[in-house]
C-alpha cells in the first residue's frame, strides 16, 4: 500500500510539472509527499478542490448509507455546530461522514417518513401567515374562479402537491441560507462560498435532525402517554410555535457555529448570530414563496 501510494504521490507530481512538496496530513499527522498520505490516503486539498465545480462533483459522489462514523457525525452536528463543516474545509475528512453524505442520508430519511414538514407550508399558511400572503390569496381566489373550484377541493391537491415538491426542494433552501453566511463573514480569511455552502447543508442536517426527526419522535411519544386521539402535530403545535422553535434552535447552531467555523468571539459573535438568524429566516421566506410558485404551476 505504502508503495502504490508513494507511485501515486509521484504521477501527481509529474502531471502537474512541479517537484513534490512535503506536508503533514492532518488527519493522522504524517509526513508524507505528494498528494495523498500514505498512511491514512487523505488528500492535500487544493484551491481547485474548493471551487463550485469540484463542489458540484462531490455531490455526484456522494453516498448514501451510513458506516461506523454515522453516530459520531450526528453527535458532532447537534453537541458541535461548525466543527463538521470546518474539519470539512480544512481537509480533514477520514474521520466523519462528509456533511453532503449526511445530508442526503437525512433527506431520505425525511422523504420516506411521516415526519413535521419543516420545509413546507400548507396553502393556509401560504394565504394568511406569510409576508407575501396577499399575492398568494390574490393568485389562488383568481385560479379557483376561473376554473370554477371550491378552495377546499383546490387546497386538498396543492397540500398533497406542496408536501412531495418541499421534500425535493431542500436543496434550494441550502443555497439561499449560504447568501447571508457569506455576506455576514465575507472577511473571513480562508473562506470560499463553498465553505459556505457546507456549513449551510450542515444546517440543514441539524434542522431535518433536531426539527423534524426528534420533534416528531417527542410529539409521537406524547401522543402514546397521553392516548392522545389526534396524531397530527397541531394537536401541539401551529405555525408559529414552530416558528419560535426554528428561531431558537436555528440561533443555537449559528452562535456555537459562529465560534466553532468562523472563530468569531466577543459581541461580534452575538450580533453576528442575530444576524445570521434574521437571514435564515429571510431564506425561508424566499424559498417558501418560490415553493408556492412551483407548487400552485404545477396543480
């Protein structure tokens, strides 16, 4: 193994017509070559490898099934914000799940169950909750005249509609929580947009995990305590009860995160953290008015 790699180590060098530099992997502290440690096989990783096509290129690798780092990684996520993301950045990546990895391995899970839909808004939620609630009404009162329906019947299909299309539609909710990251720690040295991105899928891991995974795990298990006759969540909790948990918890993962990624400390961090949430709660207006677009052209 130790020749192979030491082979590879060497072809690197050749293709890229430069002598071989020595490096410490900083994963398991080697000193090596090339490339690639020949002890544990992590990569140097490279500007190239930060750039949004090679970005893109991982999520085309990525797997989906969990091995003996699973559990550790979903400690790390909810007991560590920013550290998954930023041993990610800073190439140390043998030792957990890569964040995408989790991501589309919560997604599934997310997908096949009957979990709280975080990432989705019923049409009544569209129609009077929500900051462009009047555009919304005002759409759906003009589809429903003119193809002479009842608001009840349209709202049963865009409902059934919506929960299918929110479940594919994370992704864009990842991209859009990324902008205020980045614009916040533009400053930051070290830092692409990338880097952005994954601390923004991490994100998104701890919402399917902690808000939608555990709050429907509690809520079922009060149900069978209770002998509740009522299994939805509103039998608990409305929309904006589920706004203040998204609020708190989602300033808990970016003020742990703001230290543990950014390494931001003193009151820059706090005012930082607000700010980071009042723009993640400004992404999730975006992407569920771009939700109710997709969903109302395609009922």
């Amino acid at each position: 193994m130790y020749k192979n790699n030491r082979n590879l180590n060497y072809f690197a060098g050749m293709d890229h017509g430069e002598p071989l530099q020595e490096h410490t992997c900083k994963s398991c502290g080697n000193r090596f070559s090339g490339f690639y440690c020949n002890v544990c096989g992590e990569k140097v990783i490279l500007p190239a490898d930060r750039s949004f096509k090679a970005f893109l290129s991982n999520i085309l690798i990525a797997i989906t099934f969990a091995d003996n780092r699973f559990f550790k990684t979903l400690r790390l996520i909810v007991f560590r914000p920013g550290f998954l993301s930023a041993e990610y950045a800073e190439g140390r990546r043998v030792k957990y799940l890569r964040p995408l990895q989790m991501f589309f391995i919560l997604n599934l899970i997310y997908f096949l169950f009957p979990v709280l839909q975080l990432f989705n808004s019923s049409l009544r939620t569209q129609m009077y909750y929500l900051a462009h609630s009047a555009l919304v009404r005002n759409l759906v009162m003009q589809r429903i005249g003119s193809e002479n329906m009842s608001l009840s019947g349209f709202e049963l299909i865009y409902n059934q509609k919506s929960a299918a299309l929110a479940k594919l539609l994370v992704v864009v909710y990842v991209i859009l929580s990324a902008l205020p990251l980045t614009l916040l720690f533009i400053r930051k040295r070290n830092r692409y947009f990338t880097d952005h991105v994954v601390l923004s899928v991490e994100l998104a891991c701890f919402n399917m995990l902690v808000n939608a995974l555990l709050l429907s795990a509690l809520l079922w298990l009060l149900n069978q305590l209770f002998k509740s006759g009522s299994p939805g969540w509103s039998h608990y909790l409305n929309d904006s009860m589920l706004t203040v948990i998204f609020i708190a918890t989602n300033f808990y993962f970016v003020y742990r995160a703001a230290l543990t990624f950014y390494h931001q400390q003193g009151w820059k961090r706090i005012v930082k953290s607000v700010a980071m949430v009042l723009g993640l709660f400004l992404a999730l207006e975006a992407y569920r008015l771009l939700l109710f677009f997709v969903t109302f052209w395609s009922v």
